[in-house]
C-alpha cells in the first residue's frame, strides 16, 4: 500500500514494550483533543479523545495524557502488538472550529 | 455498519486537466468533511457540509476547487484546473457528532 508519510519522526517499539508518542498543540483555546491512528492506504481512524477539563483517559490499551500548561499530549500504548504498526496523528479543536492536526509520528513495531 | 465509501481510489491526470471525487458517508451523518493530506502531513481541512449547507469553506482554493452535496447526502469534489501541487490523498470523512469517520481516500496524483 502507498505510505502516509516518507518523512515523519519515527518511533521504533519491540513487540510487548510500552509506546509512548508524543505531540505539541499549537493553539492554548483548544479544548477538545483526538488522537487518530493512519494505516497505509486507508483513512485515518478514531483512537481515543479527552476534553482540556481532564489531564488523563484510559481506554483499551490506550491512554491520553494532557498537559495543558506545556500544550502537551501524549498518547501511550500498553503492550504494543505488530497491528499498532500505522502513523499517529494528533488534532485539536475549540468549539465547532475545524479539526487541526499534527506533524503525525510512524510506530514501528519490531516482531 | 457500513463505512465512508470514496471513489475513485486513484487518479492520475496532467495538470490542467479536470477530475473529480465522489463520497458517500455514513447513514445517517448530517455532516461531511473533505480533507487534503499531502505525503507527510496531517489532513487539512477544504469544506464541511451540514446537511445541504456549507459550515466552512475558508481553506477551499475556490479559484479551482468546488463542492457540493445537493440532496444532503453523497458529495463530490472538483478540481478544475489541477496544478501539480494538487498531487495528495483526499479523505472524506462524515460525523453525527464529534466523532469523525474517514474514507479510505483517493490518491491523486497530477504530472
């Protein structure tokens, strides 16, 4: 399949091991956080979300963090397994202002 | 259920050349994105549809690219004439709330 991105960061995680990617925001007013994962070929797909009046949401082996005194989130992966293998891209909004997205960051999973 | 479909899934024109993307979303979504994601990057946001009615158009190059969504439901996505930087995936996604679903894409690519 075609690739998403040739040139994005890339984080190289052994098969079990714990993910962590990480993302800067741009905009302090955004309220509404995302966190989508982009196989190649296909449409980026929804992961997990939080709201700026939370700092932390746990979903399936997923967990968001948000640092909101440093426009920080991060996106951390319990147990990554070969499927996690995809690029990863943040987005952020404020209200009903269009979705922004990160740079993205490519995990590799090594089998 | 089933997913945002697109077609095509890719297409090859020369520049000045016309082309055109067809979507239809999910059953039932009232709103309609169309994206562009250039190699490397994250989406980025040209229109979203309520229903029939444009919400945002304010990053659409409406000296070349047009929309519509006449009925409220599929969407087609015009660009005439294509420039060489016209050359990335353009996602549709759809969403009944904040969640938003993507299509696979299709590829373009302009020489």
């Amino acid at each position: 399949g075609e690739s998403v991105g040739l040139h994005l960061p890339t984080l190289s995680v052994q098969e079990g091991d714990n993910s962590i990617i990480n993302c800067a925001y741009s905009n302090s007013a955004s309220d509404y956080f995302i966190w989508y994962k982009q196989e190649s070929g296909k449409g980026p797909q929804f992961i997990i979300d939080i709201r700026s009046n939370m700092d932390k949401r746990q979903g399936q082996r997923v967990t968001v963090l948000l640092n909101k005194t440093v426009k920080h989130l991060s996106l951390q992966i319990a147990a990554t397994q070969p499927g996690d293998s995809a690029v990863y891209f943040c987005a952020e909004n404020r209200g009903n202002t269009p979705l922004v997205f990160g740079k993205g960051t490519r995990l590799s999973v090594i089998a | 259920e089933a997913g945002v479909a697109q077609s095509p899934r890719y297409k090859i024109i020369e520049k000045r050349q016309s082309v055109a993307f067809w979507c239809n979303p999910i059953s039932g979504h009232a709103t309609l994105y169309w994206y562009q994601q250039i190699l490397g990057q994250g989406p980025k946001l040209l229109i979203q549809f309520q229903n029939n009615g444009v919400v945002d158009d304010s990053q659409l190059p409406k000296d070349r690219f047009s929309a519509e969504r006449l009925k409220g439901v599929d969407s087609t996505l015009k660009i005439q004439p294509a420039k060489l930087e016209d050359s990335a995936v353009y996602l549709c996604a759809s969403s009944s709330n904040y969640e938003q679903y993507f299509g696979p894409g299709t590829r373009l690519t302009v020489t």
